[in-house]
C-alpha cells in the first residue's frame, strides 16, 4: 500500500481535485483513509435524490469515505454546520474548501477500479480487478 498526503487550499472543489490527483498519479485503485478540513459551500446528493443539495458554509468537513482511481470515484461525505447539525451523502462537484482539507488516500497497487453501467441499479458501479 502506497499513502498519499494532500492538503486543500481556499477556493478548490473537492471531489474535482481528488479526481485530477487520481489522473496525475495513474491510480489505478485508492481508498481514502481519513479526510477533515472546513467547506464554504457542500454539494450532496441525499439518498435515492436525483439532483445533489447545496449546503452553504462555514462547514467542517467531519468525515470522507470512499474509493477512486483514474477512471472514476465513488465518494460519502458528513459536514456540520456552525449550529453542530450533520448532513451526509454523495460527494458532488461544489464542495469548496473553505481554509484546508487534510486528506491521506492509500494506493493499492494489486487492484484495479473500474466503474462500468450496471443494469441492475442504472448506475456507473465498481469492478475490482486483480492486477499483477
């Protein structure tokens, strides 16, 4: 397992920032182990939603979870807000960092993620391939 340390500046979007790091590094397989940092603005998608939620900030990011590689990323998110309520869900385009994001990914170098349609569920869904 290879680890990755990023830090966010002010004004960048997480999940595009995430999935431009994954280019750049040709992952192929990664894991986000932790995440925190604060958000002026969130962007999720609630559960069985069709469209994602703007939240707007100050937001401290609380929790990020998910996989990612170059050909594409499945991320959930929580943030609170300033009253200490909590909203999670699908990380979408929009999450602006607000002061920093701390961030460690972890490689795996003997997989591979792929996201395909799946006609069960009408979503891009993960295949995980071995790799040698």
């Amino acid at each position: 397992m290879q680890t990755h340390c990023l830090r966010l500046t002010p004004g960048q979007d997480l999940k595009p920032v995430l999935q431009a790091f994954a280019q750049a590094e040709s992952l192929e397989a990664g894991i986000v182990l932790t995440a925190l940092g604060s958000l002026t603005r969130a962007s999720l998608r609630f559960a069985a939603a069709s469209a994602a939620t703007a939240i707007d900030g100050p937001l401290e990011l609380i929790s990020l979870s998910g996989t990612l590689s170059q050909h594409g990323m499945h991320l959930h998110g929580a943030v609170a807000d300033a009253g200490g309520r909590v909203y999670g869900g699908h990380i979408m385009p929009g999450c602006l960092i607000r002061t920093t994001a701390e961030i460690v990914v972890a490689g795996l170098p003997h997989l591979r993620f792929d996201r395909r349609p799946d006609p069960a569920t009408g979503y891009l869904e993960l295949v995980v391939e071995a790799r040698s």
